[in-house]
C-alpha cells in the first residue's frame, strides 16, 4: 500500500532554494575575504613580515655600525674584521637597506644608537647628530682589542638567536633568509671569538 501524499504544500523556503542561497553566499564571501598576505600596499599598517624585514635591515645595519665603530677604535683590527663587516652589510642590503650599510658605512649607522635587538632606531639622525653620535659610537668600544672582538661575538650572537626565534612566525622566502642570516651571524660569533683568544 502506497503512501498517500500529502495535499499539504510544504511552508518556508525549499531545499534547492536553500542551498542556492548558501551557493551564492560562499561564492560572495569568497569573493571579498580579505587573503592575508606577505605585503600590504594600500594598507595603513605594515604586514608582519614587512615589519621583520625592516627590523632585520635595521638590526644588520646597527651591526655594520659597530664593526665600524670597533675598527675605527682599533685599526690593527681592520684585516680581520673587514670581510665581517663587509658580510654584514650585505645582510642589511639583503633585506632592503639602503646604501648607508655599505662596506664603508656611514657615521648615522654606526650612530644609530640602538642595540641589535633593540625595537626602535632612529632612521638617519641630523649631520650634527651624526658626529656627535660617532665620537661616542667609537668611545663605547672597548679599550683592549679582545675586549671589543669579544663584544662583538656577542652582539652577533645575541642577533643569531633573536633572529632564530623569530622564524617561526616568518612567511616562507623571508624565514629562509633570516635563517641564513642567523647562521652565518653565528659563524661571525665563532670566528670572533676564536679571534679573540
């Protein structure tokens, strides 16, 4: 015995009406989700990794500043801390500084005043500044050679490590350069350190 159907129509919307709606909103919401992404252009504040990128400029640049600093104070250093220096200062190129970390850096990036894991910098200070910030750059470096190489094994170590911990949160491209980074910062510890003995 077959059921008997219903003469009753069916209230509120149908299944085919239900999932077409349910269709159109996934395919809108789809449409205009914001995607996150590695850059912003059009956006007022800048995206995690453009903030570690410019930290990791600004930190390498700092570090090509104390090199400077270190080899001004002691120029028996120079053929030993030369090609450091000159590493680090493609480091800072490397994520988007500017010239002023070239090999022969300039007294506003060995004047920065900040440490290398510090949050904040102050990007080219006035050319008075500058040479004020300098004389006092090359008298914070310490008076025996092996002191001042042994202060600079620990800044790059202290920058290594920092930079190690921030992989983790780091797109792909960016995290794989901080690595690298990170590594040959610790090489330069090792290689100092050993200079220091």
């Amino acid at each position: 015995m077959p059921f008997p159907l219903s003469s009753r129509t069916p209230s509120g919307p149908r299944r085919r009406t239900l999932l077409a709606a349910a269709a159109g909103t996934f395919a809108l919401a789809g449409c205009s989700a914001d995607e996150p992404s590695g850059d912003t252009t059009g956006g007022s504040r800048p995206s995690l990794a453009d903030r570690a990128r410019a930290r990791a400029a600004r930190d390498s640049t700092t570090l090509a500043g104390r090199y400077t600093a270190v080899i001004a104070a002691h120029p028996d250093l120079e053929k030993k801390l030369a090609p450091l220096r000159a590493d680090v200062a493609g480091h800072a190129r490397a994520f988007g500084a500017g010239s002023s970390a070239g090999s022969s850096a300039s007294p506003s990036a060995a004047a920065s005043g900040t440490a290398p894991g510090s949050a904040s910098g102050s990007p080219t200070p006035s050319p008075s500044a500058s040479a004020s910030a300098s004389a006092s750059a090359s008298s914070d470096v310490a008076a025996r050679p092996k002191d001042a190489l042994s202060e600079l094994a620990t800044a790059e170590l202290a920058l290594a490590d920092e930079r190690t911990q921030a992989l983790v949160d780091l797109p792909g491209e960016l995290a794989r350069l901080l690595a690298s980074v990170a590594a040959a910062g610790a090489a330069h510890a090792y290689l100092l350190t050993e200079a220091a003995k």
